[in-house]
C-alpha cells in the first residue's frame, strides 16, 4: 500500500491522511510530491543488503518492491551457491566483489547463525581439450586471490568424488552453499538467536511492497520518482499512458531492481539512453535428482560454457542434489512484464532429455528417469548469445550526470556472493 510506503517520515503521515491514493491522477504535476532521505528499487539480495548497509549508516531508507514481499525474483531462483571468485577477468567488479562479498557473507552467517556450509567445489574437465581451460582457470582465481586451490589430477578427484569422472579437476575449498531465504529473513525481519528483528528494519528502513516505480524525472540536481500501486500495472491496459500517484524525490536512489533496472532506467525522462545497456535474458531450469541416493558431497560443475557455468551440481543443506541451470535466451520482454515479474517459471518435464547427456559426461551412472522437474529462473544479463561475459555495471553521476541515482545493471551471479561487497561500495562511493 503507498499508504504503508511513506509511513516513515512524518509529513508524509500527514499527506496520506488528506489524499486519496487510488484514484488515478490525470498528469504527473498534479501527484503529491515528497521528499525522502534513501531509496532502494527492488528487494531482491543486493537491494536488501544495500538497505542494509545505508541503515546501519543512520540513514532512512525506504524499499520498494513490486511484489507481495521480498526476493521473489532472482534472488530466489538460483543455486544459493557462495562461489569462490574463481571465474571472473581480474579486476573486474565481479572479481572483485565476489571474493569480498565471499568473506563478508560467511562471517555475517557464522555471526547470525544462518544456515550455510562450506562445502568446496570440483570444476571438472572431462575432457584432454579441456585441461587447457582448466588450468587458464587455476591462473585466473589465484590473480582474484582465491585462497587453497588445487588441481587434481582424475584419480584424486575420484577418490574425492567416488562418482565423478574426468581427466583433471580444480578443487576450490572455500566454495559453499547458504540457505537464502534464511538469509533473507536475517537480513529483513528476524535474527537468531534472540529471534529480534532483522537488521534493516531494525535500524530504520521500511520495506514497501506491492508498489512499483513506473518512471521518473530529471528535475534540477535530482531525480523524481513516480510510483503507483502494483494492482494498477496489473489492470492496465496499455491504451493510456502511465500516470503516477506519488512522486518522491529521494536524496540518494538505488536501482536495484533486477531484471527490470535497464528498462526502469529507459523510464527516466532526462537520463541519456545512450549509457544503459540493452537487457539480455538468459532462462535457466534446474532437475532434481530422484529415486536415487545422493552420489556426491561437493559441488561439481563442468567447464563454462556460452551463457552460464555449464549444468553443474549442487547440494542443499538436507543434502539434496539438483542439476543446473541450462541456457534459453528469452526476446520480446516488454517493460510490464519485467516490472511484475510476468516471466515463465514452469520447467517441461521434457527438457530432462537435454541434461542426461551433459550430466553424464562427469556422472556417468546417472539412470534414465531419475531426474524431475524442479524450478526456472531468469539471469539478468548484459551479454548474449555468443558473446563474451558482461560485467557487473554500477552507474554514478559520473556516468550519466544526475546526482543521487545508481544504477545497477546486469547483477547476475555471482550476485548473491556479491550483495554485500556491492553495498559496502555503494554506501562507501555515493552516500554524501
């Protein structure tokens, strides 16, 4: 409810009592206007640990979220995996902030009694064409500072991982998994041991849901958000055009909202188009193994291939295997859709047909049937089809030149390992 959403300044409390927020407003100078001190676009990981990290500043901060409550996006449908830092060019942001974000996120699990194991990874070649990679690989995460890693020749990876077969194998020990929504609720509403209230809330931010920032406006040195009520999006009909009920003017806004932020950046009149990236979309099921026991005890993934890390597997903390994701790049997304999150998160049973021969080139005994459907997820991607891995891109006023807004595009994995080495930078660059 906008009701709800401007609950945490005072003279908001006292527009909201004079105003009736559903009645739609012909044109936008006629919205009610306010200012606000912090905004976060988008409850996803990264959002919440941006959140996060502004309210343990002293700032106030509020949260927007199109959906019925947070990380319903890809925050949720992922391998909840703490990568190591093992991929990514030297350097790069991704690089950079995984192996941070890696260190920061096992203390603050340990710390808060989050679920999580650190259970180490196999990258398998499987293989002699691949050994080459393998080791360029090796290279690569020791430049990024990965700590205790090893190549394996395939006997000591089988005596490892009695069902695992390759020719050679990085083993990277710091590599693990975390139960993320755990995680979530740790981060938002509740924190063992004490069961309190989560840090963010805790220190002041408010978390407001079933609204979504349709647009907005360059006006002086600041940028104007518009916003209205996700149930009018749904009932929209695209003959009108948007008009939004509120319009807040926020000192620092972050747009952290996945899947949506370049077409949501593209909706802000005055912000040259020129520097937001087009938006790829990369749709990734994942199987879950049945009918048998659980044949390994570490992560296992195979060499990267165009678009992800390749069919690779992971455990939960019940130990549950699955296997996943695959690639399907997904075109015509309109903006409402990417909004709302009306994306298809079905998995055909059929697609299966596609994993068996990638999973068996590293787990030969996998048996016919035993894999079913488990879920989709959508990858917020930069790059596309046969093109090299895009960055994370964060965009400051020395981008784009309008003051208080951050753009966050193409946060993909390693995003969760990431979400909060990005908000230690974020807060650490751009608060004033």
């Amino acid at each position: 409810m906008l009701g709800y959403m401007i609950r945490s300044t005072r003279k908001a409390r006292r527009w909201v009592s004079s105003k009736n927020l559903t009645s739609r407003v012909g044109v936008e100078r006629a919205a009610a206007r306010e200012s606000v001190d912090c905004m976060v676009i988008g409850a996803g990981a990264v959002g919440i640990a941006v959140a996060r990290e502004l309210a343990l500043k002293g700032r106030e901060v509020m949260v927007v979220e199109s959906a019925s409550t947070f990380v319903t996006g890809t925050s949720s449908r992922n391998s909840e995996v703490i990568h190591a830092g093992i991929y990514y060019p030297r350097n790069s942001l991704k690089a950079v902030f995984c192996v941070r974000g890696r260190e920061l996120l096992y203390q603050y699990c340990s710390e808060h009694e989050v679920p999580h194991k650190q259970i180490g990874k196999l990258i398998v070649a499987t293989r002699s064409s691949e050994v080459p990679k393998l080791n360029d690989l090796m290279i690569r995460g020791i430049e990024n500072g990965v700590d205790g890693l090893r190549m394996l020749e395939g006997f000591e990876a089988t005596e490892m991982e009695p069902e695992l077969q390759c020719v050679k194998a990085l083993f990277s020990p710091v590599s693990g998994i975390v139960d993320s929504h755990s995680l979530m609720l740790s981060l938002v509403w509740i924190s063992p041991p004490m069961w309190v209230q989560g840090e963010a809330e805790n220190h002041g931010a408010t978390f407001c849901y079933n609204t979504t920032v349709i647009g907005g406006h360059i006006e002086g040195n600041r940028i104007g958000l518009h916003i209205s009520e996700s149930k009018d999006l749904e009932n929209w009909d695209g003959k009108f055009p948007l008009h939004p009920e509120v319009i807040l003017m926020p000192k620092l806004v972050v747009n952290s909202a996945g899947l949506s932020a370049p077409a949501l950046a593209k909706r802000f009149d005055g912000l040259n188009s020129i520097v937001i990236p087009a938006a790829q979309y990369a749709r990734g099921c994942y199987f879950v193994l049945s009918k048998m026991k659980a044949p390994f005890k570490h992560l296992i993934y195979p060499m990267p291939e165009d678009g992800g890390l390749g069919v690779h597997v992971t455990l939960d903390l019940d130990g549950q295997i699955k296997f996943g994701p695959d690639v399907e790049w997904i075109k015509n997304v309109d903006d409402i859709s990417s909004f709302l999150n009306k994306f298809d998160y079905s998995v055909c049973a059929k697609r299966a047909e596609r994993f068996y021969p990638e999973i068996r080139k590293y787990y030969p005994n996998l048996k016919d049937d035993s894999l079913e459907p488990g879920y989709a997820g959508i990858r917020p991607k930069l790059s596309g089809a046969q093109q090299s891995a895009s960055d994370f891109v964060i965009q400051g006023e020395d981008i784009h030149g309008v003051p208080g807004l951050v753009n966050l595009f193409g946060i993909e994995s390693p995003g969760l390992t990431s979400s909060m080495a990005i908000a230690e930078h974020i807060v650490a660059r751009f608060l004033r």
